[in-house]
C-alpha cells in the first residue's frame, strides 16, 4: 500500500499536465443535493474542474472522469462535452470481477476486498467524435465479458474513484499498488489484453441537439416521473431513477446507477441506463415498457429521433 499517492498526485499523473490542451481540463465529481421550490431534496452529482483546493474539509465521495472535458465555469461530461480519454479502468475486480491478465498502473482498493485497476495511457486517445466514443465502449464492454471488468461500467464518460474517496460504508479508498511508469497505448493495451471489440456499437450516441435545461423539456415520460415522484435526482445529461429490475441487483442501487435522459436532454434522442451487471442487457424499450405497466405513458423508443439517424437504427437491427 502506498500512503503517499492522494489525490492531487493520482490526478497529475493520470492527466499529464504537458499532454493537455489549454480548453481541456480533468472533471472531479462528488454526490450533492440541493431543495428545490417545494421544498423537496434533490441528489445530483457536482461536477467540478479540477483543482486541489476543492479537497479541503471533510472527506467526501470524490470521483474522476476517465476523459477530460471542455474547460469553462460550468463543466460538463456529456458525450459532447468529452476531449479525451486518460486511462481505462476496470471495476469491483475481487468481487464481481476476476483480475485482468495485464498487470495496471495502479490498484485503487475502494471498498473492503473490491478494486479497480486503473491503466494511464501513455497519449491520450480522442473522443471527439462517435468513432472514438464507440471504441473506448467497445473496449470496456469487450472487458466485461471476459471477465475483468463490471458489465455495468461503460462509455469514455464514466466516473471512477480516486484514492481518499469516501465510501458509504465509511471505508477510504486507497492505492494498494501503484506503478504510473507503466503506460499504454489504448490498441497496445487492447492486444495485450486480448480484448475482441469488434462489431460493438455505442449505446449512448453523441448529441446534436442545443442544451436544454429540465424546465424547458417537453417529454411525457419525464413529465410522468416527476409526477409520480419517480425523479430521484438529475446532473447535465440523466434524470436518476429507481430501477424498475432492481430486485434483481446484488446490492441496492447507488445514485446514479440507473438513470433516463428524456428527448432533447444531454444525449441523441431518449436514452435509458443501469450501471448494475444484471441489467446490462436491458434497452430503452425494456424500460418504457416498464413504464407502462407502471401507469406511465406509452412511448415510442425511436420517437424524436431524425431520420438520418434510421440508417444507424438499420444497421443494428441487420436489415
């Protein structure tokens, strides 16, 4: 175990400061909540340009944007917000995971007996575009399903711990090995790996569409959810949701583990997501349908989308 590495040097070395362009920037990320008009408590998670005056006082439950971001007064890490990706980590290696074959830059123990590794990329890889926010999906799915990386944990937008971070059982996370000497490129770590990403698709498409704050989305699902108090939360991209599988989860959901991003808020059309390993194969249209057993309205998964956006809908079905 290494004391010494907190979270100042883990963010130094895992965004090398000579490899960032000046309108990018590191995300820091931690839960937080505020109450709205009516009183009511709303979770959200705070994001944060990087900066190591924001670790002062208590611990907290920080978390790192594996892909710097767009550097401005508010960031954001939507799909459009992303610059480029740092390193690739695998989590709940030890618990739901087996460890991987190559051996990482870094092991973050982040729970009692549960781990992420971590890999620092030696140029950071370009996830401008859907292209390269499809490989880096591509690779940690392909992780996932040999084993070594939770089946939940997707997209070059992920958060992932970092040493000092707080869990909710009171436990610090903490460097067990830490080697940032040791640098990938993003193919050579997939070959070494052994990692097939072939015919892998994007689950969460880049948007086109101009920002849209909540107030001003027309969507009768959301509006549904926030009549039913079904609207747990939300950050710049996802309104959080309670799963409707969530009886099937080996452990309750966590704030953000199951979100919708309604049409026109943050993502390309509407979207559904659940971090949670049992739901990794569940869609949009499974959770509409969930909806409406529920009472909620009967929506259409592809309604609001362009139609050249039908081509890639083709594609994916074979026709």
């Amino acid at each position: 175990m290494d004391d010494t590495v907190d979270i100042k040097s883990f963010i130094e070395k895992a965004f090398p400061r000579e490899l960032m362009c000046g309108d990018e920037t590191p995300v820091i990320s931690h839960p937080d909540f505020f109450y709205d008009e009516d009183g009511e408590r709303v979770d959200y998670f705070r994001k944060l340009a990087w900066s190591p005056r924001h670790f002062r006082g208590r611990p907290k439950a920080w978390y790192v944007c594996i892909s710097s971001a767009v550097a401005r007064d508010r960031v954001r890490t939507r799909m459009q917000d992303i610059r480029n990706v740092y390193m690739i980590v695998f989590d709940d290696i030890g618990t739901k995971a087996a460890e991987p074959p190559v051996e990482p830059s870094y092991k973050l123990e982040t729970s009692r007996g549960n781990y992420q590794w971590g890999y620092f990329l030696e140029l950071p890889y370009a996830v401008t575009d859907t292209a390269g926010q499809r490989y880096v999906d591509a690779i940690l799915e392909a992780a996932a399903k040999a084993g070594f990386n939770d089946p939940g944990c997707r997209n070059p937008t992920r958060l992932v711990r970092v040493p000092g971070s707080l869990h909710s059982s009171g436990f610090i996370a903490r460097i067990v090995d830490w080697n940032p000497h040791r640098l990938w490129t993003l193919e050579g770590l997939v070959k070494a790996l052994g990692l097939d990403v072939r015919k892998r698709r994007l689950k969460n498409r880049i948007a086109e569409t101009t920002d849209l704050s909540l107030a001003e989305v027309v969507d009768p699902v959301y509006e549904w959810l926030q009549e039913s108090g079904g609207a747990l939360g939300h950050n710049d991209a996802w309104v959080f949701v309670q799963c409707p599988w969530e009886a099937q989860h080996t452990k309750a959901s966590g704030l953000s583990a199951t979100a919708y991003s309604p049409e026109g808020y943050g993502m390309m059309g509407r979207q559904f997501r659940c971090f949670h390993g049992h739901c990794a194969g569940r869609s949009l249209g499974d959770f509409l349908t969930e909806v409406r057993r529920a009472g909620g309205p009967s929506v259409d998964p592809n309604a609001g989308m362009r139609l050249r956006d039908y081509s890639n809908v083709l594609k994916t079905l074979g026709v």
